[in-house]
C-alpha cells in the first residue's frame, strides 16, 4: 500500500481466530522459500508431515498477544477442516458482541 503498518489500528480490530482440534490442513505455504527457509520457520513450528495445527495454537497466539493484539483464539476439540454450527454460531456471536 506504500504506508507504513499501523499497529495502534491494528490493535482496534477485534479478531476471532479458530481451528479444529482434528485440522490437519496446514496453511505454511513454504513455496519460493529457500531450503534454509523452509527448515527455520518448520523448527521454530515444529513441522511435520501431518499436522495438527491446533499443537502450534500457543505460538500462534502468542505471537498475537505480544503486539497487544485483540484477538480471542479458540480450538473446537475433534474437529476437522470444516465449519461446523456451532463454529458459526460462536463467530456471529463474537461479530454481534464486537461491532
């Protein structure tokens, strides 16, 4: 956008971030990284070949929390890759309470 990232904005915006407990799915799009790349992000992850991406949830969140973010982080146990009803509820509950 040629402007400089506004955090105190960012930190306005209320953020529901959500995962199955059973989602494998892994978004890490390592395409065009180097190798060196690849295997510093994965061990700082700790990548594998079938993931559960609610393990990596507490680095997920701290890394929120550490720029004072306000973002509410949920794990629905037994969960796969999908949005189930109860997911949908919570987000149009969380969006109702935040507008």
């Amino acid at each position: 956008t040629g402007q400089p990232f506004d955090l105190d904005a960012f930190r306005q915006v209320a953020l529901y971030i959500y995962v199955g407990g059973a989602d494998t799915n892994d978004a890490l799009d390592t395409r065009g990284m180097t190798a060196e790349e690849r295997d510093a992000i994965c061990q700082w992850l700790s990548c594998s070949s079938n993931p559960l991406l609610a393990q990596r949830w507490p680095i997920a969140q701290a890394i929120y929390e550490s720029v004072g973010a306000n973002a509410q982080f949920k794990v629905y146990p037994g969960v796969t890759h999908t949005i189930t009803s109860q997911m949908f509820d919570d987000i149009l509950a969380f969006f109702a309470q935040h507008r």
